[in-house]
C-alpha cells in the first residue's frame, strides 16, 4: 500500500529526525512563524537523548560558559540546571591484581552542568510547545528525491505504508553515516560527499552507558565524588548520575568494544559491572536497587555496521556538507556536522540554529511562512 502525503502548493520545510537537532530546527522555525512537518523514526522524540528517571541513557553533559548557544536555549526553555558533582577524591584502578589507588580531586574547569529532570526535560519543553499535527513519529525515511522545484522524501509509516512528502528544503537531522547507509538520494549523492558522510564517526553509537541506581549516594559520605578511571573493566569511565532531586546512582561508560558487548550478554555485563563498583566503592556498590544498560551500538537508528568499533570523536570542519546538486535543497543539522561543538548536545543546537537562520533569510523565506502542512492520504 503506498499513500500519497502532499503539501500545499507553498510547500513548508521538512525536518527528518526529532532528536535535538531536528526538534531545535522546530522550535526556532515554529517560533518564527514558518511552517514544517517533522518525521521520527522511532516511536518517540529525542533521538540519542533518552532519559529514564531522571537518568540520562544517552548525553547528559554541556558547558555553558563554551557553548553560548547551548546555554541560550537551556535558559529560553525556562529549564533549571545542576553542576556534575566532582567534590571529593577520585579512583583509579590500574591492574586486577593491585588494589584500586585513590588521589585527590582537582576542581573542574569549566565546570560540567546537567539539566535538571535529564536531558530529555529539554525535548519535552520543545516539543510541548510545538503543533501536534506537524509531528510525525514511527516515519522511517528510506529516499530522498529531487522532484524540482520541492524535494520529495519517501518514507515508511507506523503503519507499515509506503509514503511520501514533498517540501521546499528538507532539513536532516540524522548522522551522516547513518545516512549513507540507510537512505537513497536520487540524483546519487556525489562519491566524495558519499565517502565523507560514511567515514564521520557517529557520537555515542559505539558506546554503551550502564547505571547502577542505590538509596544514598554513599561515596560521598566516604568523601568520594563517584568519579572513577579503569584500565581493568569492563567499566572505564565512572562519574556520580545522582539527580538533583536525590536520585543515587553511579553511571559508566562500557569499555569493551560492541560485539564482545553482544557475545557476553546483558546480564553478564550488568554483573561484571557490579562486581566492579564494589571492588572501586566498597561493599554497598555491590548492592545497587537496580541496574539501567543501553547500548547504543545495538540501535539500529543510531548506529550502523561501521559503528560497532569506536573511531574516534567527528572533528569541526566547515566545509559543506552538502555539495553539489543538493545545495539549497537539503541541509545536514544533526550534531556531527556543527562548525563549532561536532559530537556535543551544542553541537546539535549550532548546526540547527545555523540552518535555519539560512532559511529564514534565504529565497524561500517568504514562501516557508504559511500555515502548518495540509496532509492529504490516498490509495493507489
């Protein structure tokens, strides 16, 4: 079944992903009085931002005295924020056979800040003051077409159907290599722009993020601030999650590469990762009230083959993303393609905000400023 999505003879601005990219690229446009329709392939807003009380499954982390444009849209939004604590020593454990060593710690500059309520507090305050009816989740874009003078985009419904929409700029807030691998371009992308979007690390796909949640933070009592280095595993980097509303907890990043992640299994890693919280913190740690594991890598709307060995952070460049053919047409927002803060919640927000400002002073300003998409469906 394929059903026929068309737009108004002024087409709005399309927008595929609703992570923070796409829905910050919503907001601003919303804001501005232009019209969109947003596309989410999962069953849910936030992309890579996923928060599960109060804890923060995927980026949790911004500075807001170096990302002045992070800061904005935090303080905007009405959203409070709460300093990463790192008060109190730190561990590192070197080896298995010697036991962890403890060492003062040093003063964080800048100082690392979270949202209160989680990451995902900040996708709630966007998208509740967006217009349901230009949100679309469950839409799994799989083409994008020159149909001149709009771009078409096909994509796969909740319902299973084949769909498409057509607009006059389509605004991508997917990483580059998922794009290349999981969407076709008719005409083709040129090798180059191809090759370039493939080799572009992906941030937070090879990792994985586990919680251990308890009734107190404990360590802080032992003058600990939760934060912890290991060269043994299968934890590598330990820092204190406690929300501000007192939520314990202790997270770690999973220093195995994905496959050996998927061979062991969760219930074994959540197990070694246990075992490994209390040899660092003392017996209590190894008693955690629960245990939260995503690994992202296993997520096949963030990460793709290439993804299952870290390669690294995606570096800043301003070269364009999108050369060519494409140019004016499609615009690449998700956050590894920021000028300024590429594989950062800034990042996200920069390359959004520097996207729509094109829009808004572009040819199409004039055009985008209707009202929201009139969607009619059909059966062939």
């Amino acid at each position: 079944m394929t059903r026929l999505q068309t737009p108004t003879p002024d087409a709005p601005v399309l927008i595929v992903g609703g992570g923070l990219a796409g829905l910050t690229a919503a907001h601003l446009l919303h804001r501005a009085g232009v019209a969109f329709h947003l596309l989410e392939a999962r069953d849910r807003l936030g992309g890579r931002i996923l928060t599960a009380d109060g804890f923060d499954l995927g980026p949790s982390w911004f500075w807001p005295d170096e990302q002045p444009d992070m800061r904005a849209l935090v303080t905007s939004l009405g959203l409070a924020t709460v300093a990463q604590n790192t008060e109190g020593d730190v561990i590192f454990q070197r080896m298995s056979q010697e036991a962890p060593q403890r060492y003062r710690g040093m003063r964080q500059a800048p100082q690392s800040m979270r949202i209160v309520g989680g990451s995902g507090a900040m996708i709630a305050a966007m998208a509740s003051g967006l217009p349901r009816t230009s949100l679309q989740l469950g839409a799994r874009i799989t083409h994008v077409a020159r149909a001149d003078p709009l771009v078409e985009v096909g994509f796969i419904d909740a319902a299973g159907a084949e769909c498409r929409l057509a607009g006059a700029q389509v605004l991508l807030a997917l990483p580059p290599r998922l794009l290349d691998a999981t969407v076709a371009f008719s005409p083709a992308l040129e090798e180059a722009t191809a090759r370039r979007w493939r080799k572009t690390p992906t941030w937070m796909a090879p990792h994985a993020k586990l919680f251990a949640l308890y009734e107190r933070p404990f360590w802080r009592e032992a003058g600990l601030s939760g934060t912890a280095q290991s060269l043994v595993g299968p934890l590598v980097e330990i820092h204190d999650a406690t929300t501000a509303s007192g939520k314990a907890a202790l997270f770690g990043f999973l220093g195995m590469p994905a496959r050996q992640r998927a061979v062991a299994g969760r219930d074994s890693l959540v197990a070694a990762a246990v075992r490994q919280l209390a040899e660092l913190f003392g017996p209590d740690a190894g008693a955690p009230q629960a245990t939260l594991l995503k690994d992202w890598a296993a997520d096949p709307l963030t990460a793709t083959p290439d993804d299952q060995e870290a390669t690294g952070h995606p570096a800043p460049s301003g070269a364009p993303w999108v050369p060519g053919d494409w140019q004016g047409r499609i615009a690449l927002i998700g956050s590894e393609t920021s000028r300024t803060e590429p594989g950062y919640l800034a990042g996200a927000v920069e390359a959004a905000g520097r996207a729509v400002a094109e829009i808004l002073t572009g040819p199409m300003a004039c055009a985008a400023r209707q009202p929201s998409l009139d969607i009619r469906g059909t059966k062939p």
